[in-house]
C-alpha cells in the first residue's frame, strides 16, 4: 500500500530543507502488513502530523500507533529533525498498539485477487470475410486459418497478461514480507537493547548481593565467637567498676541477641526473594533466547529465489507471442497474395495451405498448451506467495505479542531489581549495628595503642625541644664569641663609651625552653603490653583474605607487617620521619636532658607502631565482613606480582652491574700488579747493571759522597726518579691505550699508578741508600770476592759481599776514598742516565706517533665500515623491492597463463561448434542442390513429382 499524500508543517518546507540536509519524503512501513505509506515532509513536520496522516489511511488512532525509528520510539510533540528524519537512509515503521495485547484477536488471511485471463469466444463462420464463390477452395482455408491464428493470438495475449499481473502479485507479496521481516529485525533489535540493560543491572544487583551476602553469612556464623573473645578479654584494672570487668561488660548482650535474630530472619527472607528472582531471570532469558530465534527467519529469501526463477516464464510467453504475431502476419499476406494472383510460379493455393497447416498444427500442440502452462504455474507461485505472506502475518502478529510481553516482563523485573537495591540498603543499617560486636575489640585495641603511641610521643616531643634548646644554646654561645673577637679588633681605635652608646655591649639571653607536662592520666602502659590486655586473636587476622592462609605462628608478627603497610601507604609520613632524622643527624652524640638521641629513636619507633596498630584496628572494623570483589583481589595480585617482577629485574640489573663493574676493578687491579711488577723488573736490572760497572767501592763512595753534598745526591737521586717516572709514564700510556674500563676510570688509574710509582721510587732509593751503607760499612776483601745480589719479593735490593779472609785488611779513611772518587763517579753516572732519559723520551715519541697514526687509520677505518653498512642497508632494501617486484610479476604471470588457458579452451571450443556448423551448412547446401535438380529437371512435370524424385535420389544415396 502506497500512499502519495503529503503532509507539509507549514509553509516553510523549502527553507527548512534548505537549511537541513535532510529529504523531502518519510517512509513509513506497517509491521502488520507490510504495507507502505510515503509521506512528503520536511524537518519542521511534527510527528503528530504524520501520525494523523497514517489515521487516514490505515485506520490507527494515534494513541495505538508505535513508530520506532530504530531504537529510537517518536514522540508526537516533537518535530521530524528532531530525530534526523526524513533521510532517505533511514525506515520508520509503524506497530499497533492494539495488535501487541494477549487477546487481541489475529489477523485476517491475506485477500488476493487473482485475476484469469479474459479468453475470447471463437470465430464463428459467418465473422469470416467475403469470399467469391467461384474462388478457389485452397483461398477460402487460407482465409480460414488467418481467422483461427488471430484467434490464438488473442488468446495467448489475454493468457500473457493475466500471467504478467500474477507475478505482479507475488513481487509485492514479497516486498510486503521483506518489510514485515525487517520490522522483526526493528523489534527484536529494540528488545536486545532493553534486555541487556536488564542483564547489566542484574550483573551488578548479583554480585552486590553476592558480596553482601558473604559478609552478612560470615558476621552471623561468627557472632557467638565474637561474643566469647569478648567475653575472655579482661578490662585494665584501671577501668574496672561495678558490673563492668569485661569488653563484653560494655554493650547489652540481650539486645544485640535480639538484634542478631532479627538480622538472621530478614537475611533469609531476603535470600529467598533473591532465589526466586535468579529464577525468573533464568526463565525470562530463555524465553527471550527462544523469541530471537523464532524471530530470525529466512523464509523470503527462499521466496525471492523462487520469484527470481521464474521470471524467466514471462520471457517464454513473450517469445510465444512474438511467434504467433508473425503466424498471423505470415497467412494475411499469403491471403492477400493469392487473392490477388500474385503468387509465384512455383508456389500454388494448395502448397500455401498445406505449410499453413503444419503451423496450426504447431500453435495447437505447442505454443496455446505452452502458454497455458505457463500461467498455471505462476498461479502456483501466487498461491505460494499469498501462503507464505498469511504465515508471515501470523508471525509477526505473534512474535509482536511475545516481546510486549518480554517488554512488560522486563519492565517490572527492573523495577523489582530497584527494589532489591533499597532492602540491600536496609539489610546494611540493620547489620551495621550488630558490627559493634565484631568492631569492640577493634576499639578497645586502637585505644590501647593510642595510649601507647601517646606516651611515646611525650618522650620524642621532649627529645625534639631539648634538641631545639641545645642547638639555640650553641647559636648564643657562638654569637658571644663573635661579639667578643669585634670588641677585641676595634676598641683600640673607638672608645668603651663611644661603643657603649652604640649599645655595643649587650649580649644574647639564654633561651630556656619549657615543656609543659600533658597527658598525665593516661594508663601505665606501654606497646610490649598490647598482647596482654589485647591479644591479636581477639581481632583475629588483620587481613580478611589471609585468615584461611596466615597460621597462627605468624600473627605475631602483625605489628611489624602493619607498619610496613601503614608506611607504604603513607608516603608523606615517610617523608616527615626523614626529615625528622635529618634533624637529629646534626647531634649524633649529644644528650639532650637525660634523653639521648638513641632513646629518641626508640621512641619514635615505638610511636609509629603504635600508629600502625591502630590503623590496622580501624580497617578491621571498618572492612572486617566486608568481601573484596574476586575482580579486584585479581587485580591487586597481578599489579603485586609485576611490581614484584619490576623490582626483582631491577635488582638482578643492579646486581650484575656491580658484577661487571667488579669485574672490571679487578681486572685494572691486575694490569696495574702486572706493570708494577715489569717496572720493578726494569728497575732490579737497571741497579744490579749499574753496580756492575762501576764496582763495589765505587758505590760506596758515591753515597758517602751524597752524605755529604747534599747538591750532589739531589742530582743523582731527582735523576734516578726522573728515568723512573718516565718508565712508569710510558707504562700508563701503553695500559690507558688497551684498557677497556671508560675514560674517566682510566685517568683516575693513571693518576694511581703515579703516585705508586713515586712512592716505589722513594722506596728504592732508600734500599738503595740501606744497600751501600751496608756495604760501605763492611770491610772491603783484598782477595777474590764474590759478590751476591738478592732481590726479594718487595722489591728490595740487598748487596751482600763474602769474604775469605777480613782480619788482616786495614781500614782506609772513607772520606778521603770519596772525595777522590767522587768527581768522576758522579760524571758517568749523570751521562748514563741523560742516554736513558733521551732514549726513553725518544721511544715515547715514537709510541705517540704510532698511536696517532693508528688512531688515523682506525677512524678512516670506522668511516668506510659505515659507509659501506650504509651501501649495504641500501642494497638490502633493494632487493627486497625485487624480491616483490619479482613476486608481482610471477603472480601477473601466472594470471596470464591461467587467462590464455581459459582464452585456448574457448577458442577451441568455438573452433569445434564452427566446423559441426560448417559440416551442416554444407550438407543442406547439397541438399538445396538435389532440391534445385529435382525442380529445375526438364523431366519433372510438377512439384509433387520433383519431391518424389528427391526422395528416390535420397533414398538411393542412403
């Protein structure tokens, strides 16, 4: 149903338009039937107008109309733009309010006309033309069969066009249950979206309750206990009265019991509406599960296909028709021809009604039964259609049925679940009073390490001002000297009463601080007696999660894990006790009014236990029955478990850092003893060479000779320790090149190995001086002498001479020995240690050039090594494009092949069916020749006889 009928908002509709990008036509299709209303409108369109409109012409009062547009159901005060209609990408469909009730009434089967074809009557004898009656009898049957093939053609047009319009009638059946389908979809769609917003509530209402539940499960089955901790637990005797010596003492056990009985019943009732609840959720989900899959059905697609099959019919009829037109054209021109003996030589009256003959026979047999056919099976389809369209209504009507009443359903389940949520809301008011009982011994814990926490504070509180007092008196003490050391440098140029009436001779007061006594009535009580008036079993564990895990051996250490959480969790107190011990860092050995810093410290500890204690206490009677959510103890863990994972890497990190950093100690520890060792080597060698040459006695005058030139020794000696400096320079300079440790450790190497080498060079040199004055104080052989040279594993050099025989050599003046020979000696000694200096210097220049060059080199080096990764990335990057390239071309190759296959095949095919029709044409062309013989033969009299003798010929040739 179609309706072109337009309902305008005014005389605005251009500007409107105009002004919005939206059409100009709303469509609006009837779930009930699947009919459609077309309605020309603009944005400014109210809803209320259309809804009118859809009065008219269905028949709906607008109170009955639903047009849902989506999810989205249009208010009739609101205009079209609104909700961004018209487009012509968006359907508006249209249900009855009065149709979706239980007893309402079903829909009226589907009435189709099928229309029959309009056949008309047959010629009669006298509706045949004039013919004369001295004409031929072949004209008068020519004539006759042009009348009876104007009549098949009528026939067959009039059987075409009922066929036409049943098919006509089934494409809008069709279009008629696509609607229908689609404003199934509309709705079940719409009864998805309300479903899940039920199921997200009722997610959320269950685990609620869930939780709520365990935790009011748990506070009731561990009521008695609770009582019967509170029962065991003693007052301090400072709290003791009359009627009043246990915790238990403090709350009304009568009315809590009566408290915990109404608790208990209202929790079971309430966990009996909660069942019946889960169970009507359950039912209503499968109900709905089972409206989804009635309402997802594939029925007109099935039916398209069968429409789209048959499409091909109308084709066949039309073919007929064309046939029989040319029957019709092809016998009025042989009648016209024969009345106007025009016919050929060779075609007579009798031959025309003969061929004619044979196509009546052909529209008797063939084409009228074809047609009529034809048409009967398309009134099948019809039949089929209209079927399928009247189940399609009883679908949709009840499908529409069920989800009002899945809607309705759902509406009072959300109310019930809101409902739920203020009982739950109850069910915690009323359990909230009956946590005194578990929350008690919580309280009395807290309280406890409040006193304990207090007491301690007094003695940090008093350490803090003795602090205070001690670091102002040093401040006064300092700025009196201050003052004292002014009056000292400038009162011999300014007079005592010039400066006096300046007010130059005050002084600083000492500053007395005083600590007011507080909290004097606390209880005598410190944090060791927590466990005696308060044990830990009376809150049980501070964790409600570890209560079936911790054993009963490690609650006593709650106090020492609860102030490791309390610090964790309080990063500013952390900083504050920094801070506080930054302050206390200044007097790390000063006794402040009998309290020294160590008792500061233990006090304070005690404090921050204390603290901690009763933080604990507070989450146990805050969240004692309260259940975490299973999601967030997950969550918890694995955010536990990867800062765990986090700090265990890093600490591995950090540990092989300092491994490798090792490592690398050790290893310039062992380079270092290596040079150290080659360097005392060089030296040994050097020495034992020296003495050598120059003899015993000349050793012993050189010495007593820098005994007494004192410019002389320092020659020698800054000599000798110059040639050591460089050997040991020269030394670093080859451990710096091959080391791998980083510059900055390398330099500090360097300056380490110096100063070892200095001190090795004093260390020598004075052996070296202990050696000869050992030697010089032994008594020279005059006979054969052997002289030993030891060098120990110090480095020392000892000289130790043997002698045969020393009782009879008379001892010489050392100092007259020296001065002879000191000249000389001293001579030879400084050129030979010149050579070596230049020698030593030579080479190290030399190393330094090797090096440069080599640093040269390695450079130039490490820029063709790049450059060439450089040439190296570039020509990995292409081949990788000719790798795809190649990769293309393969695919575009093997594309072609399968084309040119594909082109051969068909070539060959045509090839074949050419030379079959080659074959054929050629054989009829013999045919035609035998035809023309037989005709054209001066023997043949007629036609009959020329038939006849191409028969025999035919016959003779088979």
């Amino acid at each position: 149903m179609s309706s072109g009928s337009a309902v305008t908002g005014g005389g605005v509709e251009e500007e409107a338009a105009a002004a919005v990008p939206l059409g100009q036509k709303l469509v609006v299709h009837a779930a009930e039937n699947g009919h459609t209303l077309e309605f020309g409108c603009g944005g400014d369109t109210h809803v209320e107008a259309i809804q009118h409109s859809i009065q008219l012409h269905c028949g709906i009062p607008p109170g009955d109309q639903l047009l849902l547009c989506g999810n989205t159901s249009l208010d009739g005060a609101h205009p079209l733009a609104y909700y961004k209609l018209p487009r012509d990408d968006r359907e508006v469909f249209l249900y009855n309010k009065a149709r979706l009730l239980a007893d309402s009434r079903p829909p009226a089967p589907e009435s189709v006309y099928i229309p029959e074809p309009d056949i008309p009557p047959p010629p009669q004898p006298q509706d045949s033309p004039p013919v004369e009656v001295s004409a031929d009898p072949a004209l008068k049957a020519l004539v006759s069969y042009e009348i009876r093939f104007r009549y098949h053609f009528q026939v067959a047009n009039a059987v075409y066009r009922s066929s036409v319009a049943k098919f006509e009638l089934c494409r809008r059946l069709l279009r008629e249950q696509q609607v229908q389908e689609r404003a199934l979809d509309t709705a079940r769609s719409n009864l998805e979206h309300t479903f899940r917003k039920l199921s997200q509530r009722y997610s959320d209402f269950v685990r609620c309750f869930s939780q709520q539940h365990r935790g009011h499960v748990e506070m009731l089955t561990n009521f008695e206990r609770d009582v019967q901790r509170l029962r065991a637990v003693r007052l301090h005797p400072a709290l003791h009265c009359e009627g009043r010596q246990c915790l238990l003492d403090l709350i009304k056990e009568n009315d809590l019991r009566k408290l915990a009985d109404g608790c208990f019943s209202s929790h079971k009732q309430f966990e009996v509406k909660v069942s019946q609840l889960k169970a009507n959720f359950s039912e209503l989900k499968k109900r709905v599960e089972s409206l989804f899959n009635v309402m997802s059905s594939n029925g007109c697609k099935d039916l398209e296909k069968l429409i789209r099959e048959h499409q091909g019919v109308i084709g066949e009829q039309k073919s007929i028709m064309q046939s029989l037109s040319k029957d019709v054209d092809t016998s009025k021109k042989l009648v016209d021809d024969c009345s106007s003996c025009q016919l050929s030589a060779s075609l007579r009256p009798h031959d025309a009604v003969s061929a004619v003959g044979r196509i009546y026979e052909v529209h008797e047999k063939d084409n009228l039964p074809s047609v009529r056919n034809f048409d009967h099976r398309l009134t099948k389809l019809l039949e089929k259609c209209k079927d399928k369209k009247n189940e399609m209504n009883t679908l949709v009507h009840v499908c529409m049925q069920r989800v009002k009443s899945a809607q309705t359903t759902i509406r009072g389940m959300m109310n019930e679940l809101h409902a739920f949520q203020e009982v739950m809301g109850h069910q915690d008011k009323d359990f909230d009073n009956l946590k005194l009982v578990s929350g008690l011994g919580h309280a009395y814990r807290a309280c406890l390490a409040e006193v304990a926490r207090r007491k301690s504070y007094f003695k940090l509180y008093t350490g803090l001002a003795g602090t205070y007092a001690e670091k102002l008196a040093t401040e006064c003490d300092n700025e009196k000297t201050r003052r004292e050391d002014f009056y000292r440098t400038w009162s011999k140029y300014i007079p005592d009463d010039i400066m006096g009436s300046m007010g130059l001779f005050d002084s600083p007061s000492q500053c007395d601080i005083k600590v007011a006594s507080f909290d004097r009535d606390l209880l005598p009580i410190d944090v060791d007696d927590m466990e005696k008036l308060a044990p830990q079993s009376l809150v049980g564990p501070f964790l409600k999660s570890e209560r079936s895990q911790i054993p009963n051996s490690s609650l006593s250490n709650s106090s020492t894990s609860g102030n490791l959480n309390q610090s964790e969790q309080n990063p500013l107190n952390t900083d504050d006790k920094m801070d506080f011990q930054d302050l206390l860092g200044c007097y790390d050995t000063i006794d402040i009014a009998g309290t020294s810093k160590l008792e500061v410290e233990n006090a304070r500890l005690k404090a921050e236990l204390a603290s901690a204690i009763a933080v604990l206490c507070s989450f146990g009677a805050e969240y004692g029955y309260e259940s975490i959510d299973e999601g967030q103890i997950d969550t918890v863990l694995k955010k536990t478990r990867e800062k765990t994972a986090e700090a265990l890497s890093a600490k591995d990190e950090y540990a092989n850092q300092l491994q490798s950093m090792l490592t690398a100690k050790k290893e310039q520890c062992l380079s270092y003893e290596k040079r150290i060792q080659d360097l005392e080597e060089q030296l040994s060698n050097q020495y034992i060479q020296g003495h050598m040459v120059s003899g015993s006695k000349g050793t012993s005058d050189s010495l007593l000779s820098a005994f007494k030139g004192n410019d002389c020794n320092l020659d020698v000696s800054g000599g000798r320790q110059t040639q050591i400096q460089d050997e040991s320079s020269v030394a670093m300079d080859e451990a710096s090149s091959t080391s791998e440790q980083p510059s900055k450790q390398t330099e500090g190497g360097d300056e380490n190995m110096t100063d070892i080498s200095g001190a090795l060079n004093l260390q020598l040199l004075d052996s070296a001086v202990c050696t000869n004055l050992d030697a010089f104080m032994t008594d020279f052989p005059r006979d054969n002498e052997h002289k030993i040279v030891n060098i120990d594993k110090e480095g020392r050099m000892l000289t130790q001479l043997t002698m045969a025989d020393t009782s009879d050599v008379p001892i010489e003046d050392p100092l007259s020995i020296l001065n002879s020979r000191t000249n000389e000696h001293h001579t030879l000694e400084l050129r030979n240690k010149a050579l070596l200096v230049s020698e030593l210097q030579n080479t190290l220049d030399e190393k330094s050039k090797q090096l440069s060059e080599t640093e040269s080199k390695l450079t130039a080096v490490m820029d063709e090594v790049n450059s060439l990764k450089k040439e190296l990335e570039h020509t990995r990057g292409l081949l990788d494009e000719s790798q795809m390239n190649c990769a293309h071309l393969e695919n575009c190759l093997h594309e072609a092949r399968e084309e040119a296959r594909t082109n051969k095949c068909s070539a060959d095919r045509r090839a074949v069916e050419y030379d079959a029709l080659r074959s054929s044409a050629l054989r009829i062309h013999g045919l035609f020749e035998r035809l023309n013989n037989c005709v054209t033969a001066p023997s043949m009299s007629g036609f009959a006889e020329s038939l006849r003798s191409l028969a025999l010929s035919l016959a003779s040739s088979l």
